[in-house]
C-alpha cells in the first residue's frame, strides 16, 4: 500500500468518560465490531473500584506488561483504528490528560441517567485546550435517565460546547423504543442484549408514514415527528469541517450494554473522524505526509513484576516510518537508537512490528532512556508542544526513612517522574524534596515502587499547597526577588523552571495582582 493510503486509512483515538459511564462496554463492542475479540466480556474493566492501593498493585500485576488495555489495533471495514485506553479513575487524571495528547479526536461516553460529571468536565477542558474533535455517545439509554432536550441542554452548558444530534432516542428507560437515524432517515427499534451485527433498521423515508405508528404506536410516533421537526430545524446537516474545528460535536444515543446504537456512531466515525493530523513543534509544524520519521513518547508503562523490571515507552508516530531496527535520533540525549523488538497492539495481544506509520502507537522496550514528551527524528532538533504537564494537586515532602539508600532513593525520584507517574520539585535553596500528584492513590504507589525497585524506604509528609504555577518574567531580577522573598513557597521543578506552590486559591490571586510582572502559568508548558 502506498505510504499516503497507509496515513489516510488511520483513525487514533481515546474514549473517554466519568468512571461507570459506560467506556469499557463501548471499547467492548468496538472491538466485537472489529472481529478483534469473538465475544463479549473478554475486555475487563481497569477500573480501581475501591480506590485502594491493594487494587491497583493487583491490577498491574495481572495486566504486567501485557498492556493490552494502553492500545487497541483494530480494522473495520478497511480502516485502521487505533483505540487508545485513558484510566478511569481520577487519581490517574493526569495519565489520561497526555494520552489525549496522542490521538486525532475523542468519544466522550456520558451517562443518560447521571449527565454531565466531574471529570467529564475536566477531560472536555484537556480536549478543548487542543481543539480535539469530540463526537458524544449518550449512554444507558435503557435506563430512566434525563429528559432528551434537559440533557443535550445540560451537556452543551456545561461542556460549552455545541451537539449536532445524528440519532434521536424514542423514550428511555423501559420505555426505549429505539432510535431514529436523522441522517440516514431510518428506525432501528431497540431489543435489549442484541447481537446487532446485522443492519436491521428500517428505512423512512417519510416520517409521516403510517408505518412509524404501527411501529411506535401513535403517541410515540407524534413525540419523534415533533422532535425530529424540532431538532432538524436547529441543525441542519452536520457540517463536518465544523466537526473536525472541534466546533460542533455529533452526538448519538444508545445502550453500549445492549449493543445498541453503537453501530450507528462507528460507520460515522469512520467517515467523519480525522485522519492522522500535523502536528506543531518547538521548531516547525510537521507535515503528516513527511516522508521522515518523527513521533513522541506519551506515556511509559513500568511492569511491578520484580521478575520483569522491564518498561515499555508508548511512541506516537507523527510522520514517516518508523521501521524496526533503523537508527533515529534521540533529541533530548543527542543520540542516535535503534529498537530490535518494537511493538504494536493489536487487540489483546502484542507483537513485534516492522514498520508503522503516522497515527500508529508503537511500544519500545525501554532501559531508562525515555521520559514524557521525548521526541524522535530522522536527525532534526525539536520538540512536539501542546505535552503540558498540569498542576498537581497535592504535595507531600519526601522524608528519606534510611540515609543508607539515599542514593537509590534520588534515582527512583527521577526515573518514576520521568515515567509521568508524578512530578517532583525542589524546595527553594535547600535539598527538600516534595512531590506533587493528582490523586492519594500514586502517593502509595510511589512509596511501593520506591521500596520494591530500588530499595529505598520514604514516608510522605503532608504540605499545605493546593497549586504548582509555574513563573516567568521579563525582567529577571524580579523574578528572583520574588522567588527569594516567598522562600517558603518557592520550589524548582525538575526542568529547573521556577515555581510557586500556592496555599489557596486566594493567596495565589492576591500574589498575580500583587506582581503584575511576573506571569503565573497553570501548565508546565511556558516557552
Ligand atoms: P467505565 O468503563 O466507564 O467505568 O464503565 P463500564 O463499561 O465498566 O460500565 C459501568 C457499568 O455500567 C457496568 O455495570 C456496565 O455493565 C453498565 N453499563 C454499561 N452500558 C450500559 C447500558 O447501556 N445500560 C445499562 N443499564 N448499564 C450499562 P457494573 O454493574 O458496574 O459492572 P458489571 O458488573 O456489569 O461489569
């Protein structure tokens, strides 16, 4: 296949969704769909119910390095879909934020009886920041969930972003009849725990067709003719450049447990969704069609198995080939690598590759060598931007239990932040450590990996921030006046960029409008 063909017949992308939505039943079906897994139930669910540490060691343990959860490869009907896993729970946010960094557009999956939740919130803000295009899948369907009209109302306020119906649910709950297609002008009815492989919709040409009543009844019928007059007036067709400008956001209603509906969003992915796309760096734009291989690593995956201490780095091809064995440039370390066994996904399993291309997510065994946002190339310098790293939101000093291992200690710090699993500053002129995470969760993961690879024992001790912003000024001398009169507040981060740890919302508002000179930055990313 041509290498053109080879790009425009990708699609990358993660769905997304508050926790119990409904992600892992929709990956399911997706994968059914694309002959990847014969039947349902093969896809666990990753999520941490109990918001134990126990659970998550356990999780890891099972998944080892097997990753299949991080990326799903799959085909349908002739496109090459590349279904990138985000973990549900929110202690692991910051994960699921640069994974988002590495695919073309979104699913969002959100929960017709519980509507819009925290962090749907939150992962729209990630997906706005980067103008992702989000197509949303309204799930459940076939429970009570909200009033159709409340719930777009809700979705759109609260995600401030525009929906463009393409099915429309008739009723809900144990009530749900089914939804009308408005695009292909058709009426698929809902049976509960359907294997709907096959397309048994019914064709309409004419809504007002006496067929929609022996089929609905009369009162139903009335309710979609009202409706879909309603909608159809506001909407129009869906403008698909609109879509990909990550202006309107198309939007269907389904049953992911039933099979229901799903259907229906994947043949309109397939023809809607960007293709792999260009992307910016600290020195160009790079062209997806460049014939020379650039990509970054977006997230690293370390296997808990004392067995295999082994970490996979998750590649995102950007432009050209990736190709086993050859030698590309390593932009941070100035050093040219070559890689004997990268790894692709395909569904469940992993296997050796010998090329990929933009769009495609490779796995590379890595020793050490990788951190988050690290860029490949064909021999140019760069970087790819729009990888931030976000204000953590709670800090903890590192208190060193065994001065013995202080020296494992200090390399545990760095190679588990490099992996992403947390951030680490420096305190203002002294040697204090404190780390920053999203969630509880990986404070306990940290100690246990501390203690279980490099043999280094810590306890955390509270600190009182709630924000990291990062500085910048024109004028150097103040910066550092300020950084030295606010000592107590001051830290490095790993990069050496200077930051102030703020207490409360309010302190932090009263020290920007006390220093009009000085910028306070809320991402990592400042140059
Ligand atoms: P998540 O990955 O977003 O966290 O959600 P997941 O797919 O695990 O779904 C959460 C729960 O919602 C599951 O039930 C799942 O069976 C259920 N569910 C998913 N889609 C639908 C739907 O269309 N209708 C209804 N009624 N339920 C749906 P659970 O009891 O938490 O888990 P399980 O024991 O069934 O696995």
């Amino acid at each position: 296949m041509k290498f053109h063909d080879e790009i425009m017949r990708r699609r990358t992308f993660a769905i997304i969704s508050h926790p119990d939505a409904g992600k892992t039943t929709l990956t399911e079906k997706f994968l059914l769909f694309g002959g990847a897994i014969q039947v349902a139930g093969a896809v666990k669910s990753n999520k941490i119910k109990k918001s134990a540490t126990s659970d998550f060691m356990e999780i890891e343990r099972q998944r080892g390095i097997s990753v299949a959860t991080s990326v799903m490869s799959f085909e349908y009907n002739g496109i090459l879909i590349n279904l990138l896993d985000t973990p549900g729970h929110k202690d692991f946010a910051e994960d699921t934020y640069r994974t988002l960094t590495a695919v073309d557009s979104v699913i969002l999956v959100v929960d017709s009886v519980n509507g819009v939740e925290d962090q749907t919130r939150r992962l729209m803000e990630v997906c706005r920041m980067r103008d992702t295009p989000v197509i949303v899948f309204i799930n459940k369907m076939d429970r009570d969930g909200k009033n159709r009209f409340d719930l777009l109302e809700e979705i759109e306020k609260e995600l401030n972003i525009q929906l463009h119906p393409m099915t429309w649910p008739i009723n809900s709950g144990k009530e749900f009849k089914g939804v009308y297609n408005l695009y292909d002008r058709n009426l698929r009815l809902f049976a509960a725990n359907t294997k709907a492989e096959g397309d048994e919709s019914i064709a309409i040409t004419d809504l007002n067709d006496t067929v929609v009543e022996e089929m609905l009844g009369t009162a139903d019928a009335a309710i979609l003719r009202e409706d879909v007059e309603l909608v159809d007036g506001v909407n129009g067709e869906l403008n698909a450049e609109d879509y990909l400008a990550a202006k309107v956001s198309p939007v269907f209603f389904g049953s992911a447990i039933n099979n229901f509906g799903v259907k229906e969003m994947l043949d309109t992915f397939i023809r809607i969704a960007p293709t792999p796309q260009s992307r910016e760096t600290s020195a160009r734009k790079v062209d997806v069609e460049e014939a020379k291989l650039s990509g970054f690593v977006f997230k690293i995956h370390a296997n808990l198995d004392p067995k295999h201490r082994d970490r996979i780095a998750f590649f995102r091809v950007c432009s050209g080939r990736f190709e086993r064995n050859k030698y590309f440039h390593h932009v941070r370390l100035d050093k040219d690598v070559r890689f004997s066994n990268p790894y692709s996904f395909m569904a469940r399993d992993k296997s050796v590759i010998e090329d990929a291309y933009a769009g495609d997510v490779v796995g590379l065994f890595d020793t050490g060598n990788f951190k988050i946002g690290d860029t490949l190339t064909e021999g140019e310098d760069f970087y790819f931007t729009g990888i931030p790293s976000f204000s953590p939101e709670i800090f903890k000093e590192v208190v060193n239990k065994d001065p013995m291992k202080t020296k494992q200690l200090e390399k545990g710090l760095m190679q588990l932040t490099d992996e992403g699993v947390a951030q680490l500053f420096t305190q203002f002129g002294g040697t204090k450590k404190i780390i920053g995470c999203v969630g509880e969760l990986q404070f306990e993961v940290i100690q246990y990996r501390l203690l279980h690879e490099y043999g280094a024992s810590v306890e955390f001790r509270a600190l009182p921030f709630y924000k990291a912003t990062w500085l910048t000024s024109e004028d150097p001398k103040k910066l550092h006046d300020f950084v030295r009169f606010k000592q107590a507040n001051s830290a490095l981060d790993k990069d050496g960029h200077d930051v102030y740890l703020a207490q409360s919302e309010w302190f932090l508002n009263t020290e920007i409008s006390n220093n009009p000179d000085i910028k306070f930055h809320f991402t990592s990313e400042i140059h």
